[in-house]
C-alpha cells in the first residue's frame, strides 16, 4: 500500500490562471489522489504532505505530532528553538505556560466588547477613503489599517509611535522584503517591543501587554509573545479583509445577498476563512512512528499540513470551490485546531463582521478599478496569501 501513494515533488508556487482564490492547482490534484502525499523537502530530507481535512484536523490534535521549532526536519542544517514567548512554536507544557495567560484576554465576551471600538476605527477609515474619493487602493486604505490600530491599541503601542511601528511590521511581514530589509526590520520591531514592555511594566495602561507584566513572564518572554499577536493578529486579518472583498466583488451573488440580509454576516465570514485560508500550511514533526492515513510516518520527520487543500475537501464540503454564505456546515481549519488553535479567532471574526459590513454598507456601487487579472497578488511563498493591492472605485 506504501508504494502506491501519491508524490508530490515540489510545492507550487503559482495559483491557476483567473482562479487567485483557489489553492494551486497541484495541491487540488494531490488531494484528488489521496489525503497524504510523499514530499521531499527543498533540503533533501523525506517528508509528507497532508492534503485532507479529517488528517490535517487528526494530526493537529495529536501530540506525538511536535511544533518544536528546532524539530524541524527539512535539510541537513540545524533549527535552533523558538525563541523565550514565541509559543506556536513550542510544545506543551512550554506552549500552555505562554498561552495561558492570555486565555481570559481572548474570550468570545471580551472581543464582543471591543466590536464598539472596532466600529469607530473602521468608520474613521472608511470616512477618510470617501473624502478621498471616489477611488482608493483597499489595502491601505482599508485592509491594513483597522487591524493594525487594533492590534495597536491591545499592546498598547503610544499614538505617535503607530505609523513607523507599522511600516516596520509590514516590512517583514509582506513577503517581499529582500533578506537585508526583513533582518533590520525584524529587529527594529524587536527592540522597540523590548523597549514596550518596560514601559508598560514601569507605567502599566489599559491594554493586554499591561496585564501580562503581573505574570510571572519576564520581559523576554513577553517580547516574543507580543512578537507573536502581532504576527497572528495582523497580517492574517488584513490580508483576509483585502481579499475577502476581492472575493466579494468577483461574487456578486453572494454580495447581494448579504447586502439583503445581514443575519448572513456571520456566515459570510465563516465561509470567506473557510474559501480564503490565507495562512496555507503549518507543518508538524513526528517524535515517534505514526500511522497515518495508511502510511507509516518515521519518527524525526516532517510533515506539511496544506490548510488550504483541507478546507476545500470534498469529502468535508459540498462543492468546496464555490463561495456559498448559506452553506450548512462547520468545522473549517483557518484558525488550526487543538491546542494551537488560533487565540485571536474571536477578535479576528469582530473584526472581519464589523469591517466588510460597513464597507458593503457605505459603498454600495463599489468595484475593481482594474481587470480582476490584473490585481496584484502577494507571492505563494508569503507565509499569507493576498493581496498587495486593490484598487477599487465607486459612483459618487
């Protein structure tokens, strides 16, 4: 049985022409074949490739499966571990130290609070976009903005520090930075985060970096740990908003309907993380044989879980390639599962709820202001797919 199992010799790296929402179509003829794939990693070192939803979600929720960052196993050069804060990739009991602090700063109560909040910051953008009108680039108009004020505003970034603090995050979050940029970027956002934590531990305010520093993590740790919902709380939002409404825009079913009927909303959004997955893959390192999917996993190897193959399965979902807000179904992956699950979803669903129904609302002739093959895409080897402008416009 080993011997028949699909190999997939490199990960695609370009989506199918038109299609800038679907997975690469590689990645769909893998699944086709089965759930799980050999893959030979870049460095040389045997893999897997796992492609299908109930696998990806069972190895996810399994912990003879590691994120040990310095387990990885990809070539023939060392990993060094995560560093101190930096829990996603850590196992237990590192991980839950980490993480279980910030539990009660994430509930499903606590993010409803902040929806006000996140009203006023959305409608200040979308007020500055109409008064600069009638076209606009999205992204940063729109997309980037209101994620980074709320993310701002949770660490408790000062006012007149956010428009470098965000230039800098972006800079080695985009994907396109050469090594150099990304290095000095990187560290930039490190220091000024080191620098952060001292003060808020000096002069505590009202925000969740704050209330951490009465944890018993030092200050270290809390720099990775902002690292970390920055990375998470931003970049996957932002991109979800911009190509969530490119998504809706090349949909126009789908977008009358919720227009018509706003108790879709929360659907929408479900659906547009299930049809989006902007965060692709994860991967994950056995620390013993496993078997998995009729294939016999070896200890020290590592596998790629495709999130975005995952939610498009279908033995998961009916007609998974169509954007469908009145789909009946649960349990997409585009905030993981199991331990690791994503801490923000709730925050990032407020957001993604109070954001694309404002615009929708103030907008109601919005549209591309250029040929939908024409907007420029994020490259597949960002760590998050989207894109990196979207130009639109509307009748005044």
């Amino acid at each position: 049985m080993g011997e028949s199992v699909h190999t997939v010799t490199a990960l695609p790296t370009s989506r199918p022409p038109g299609c800038p929402f679907d997975p690469p179509a590689e990645l769909i003829d893998a699944r086709r074949h089965g759930p799980i794939s050999r893959y030979t990693h870049p460095g040389g070192k045997p893999g897997w490739l796992i492609t299908g939803y109930e696998l990806v979600r069972s190895v996810l929720a399994d912990p003879r499966f590691s994120a040990r960052k310095e387990l990885i196993n990809v070539g023939d050069f060392e990993v060094p571990p995560a560093p101190p804060g930096e829990f996603l990739l850590m196992d237990e009991p590192q991980h839950g130290r980490y993480r279980k602090p910030l539990v009660g700063k994430f509930t499903v109560r606590r993010m409803r609070l902040l929806a006000e909040r996140i009203e006023q910051i959305t409608t200040e953008c979308l007020d500055a976009m109409e008064a600069a009108g009638p076209s606009a680039d999205l992204v940063t108009a729109f997309a980037k903005p209101i994620p980074a004020i709320v993310i701002c505003e949770l660490l408790g970034v000062p006012y007149e520090d956010r428009g470098s603090f965000q230039e800098q995050i972006d800079s080695f979050l985009n994907g396109e930075t050469s090594d150099e940029e990304l290095i000095a970027a990187y560290t930039a956002t490190q220091q000024y985060l080191a620098e952060l934590v001292v003060a808020k531990r000096a002069n505590p305010t009202d925000d969740v970096l704050s209330d951490l520093t009465d944890s018993d993590l030092t200050d270290e740790e809390l720099k990775g740990v902002s690292l970390i919902l920055l990375a998470a709380g931003l970049d996957t939002t932002a991109n979800i908003l911009a190509l969530g409404t490119f998504a809706l825009l090349q949909n126009p079913a789908q977008l009358a309907d919720l227009r018509a009927d706003p108790t879709l909303t929360g659907r929408a959004v479900e659906e547009l993380l299930r049809y989006l997955s902007v965060a692709k893959s994860f991967m994950r390192t056995t620390l013993e044989d496993v078997e998995l999917g009729g294939q016999t996993i070896k200890a020290g190897t590592t596998v790629i879980l495709s999130y975005n193959t995952a939610n498009r399965d279908p033995e998961r979902f009916a007609d998974p390639h169509a954007l469908d807000f009145r789909r009946q179904y649960g349990g997409h992956l585009a905030f993981g599962h199991g331990v690791h699950q994503c801490l923000g979803q709730q925050l990032a669903r407020v957001e993604l709820s109070v954001a694309i129904t404002a615009l929708i609302n103030r907008f109601p002739t919005l549209r591309l202001a250029v040929p939908a093959e024409e907007v420029s895409l994020r490259p597949e080897t960002a760590d998050i797919y989207g894109v990196k402008s979207l130009l639109v416009t509307w009748d005044v």
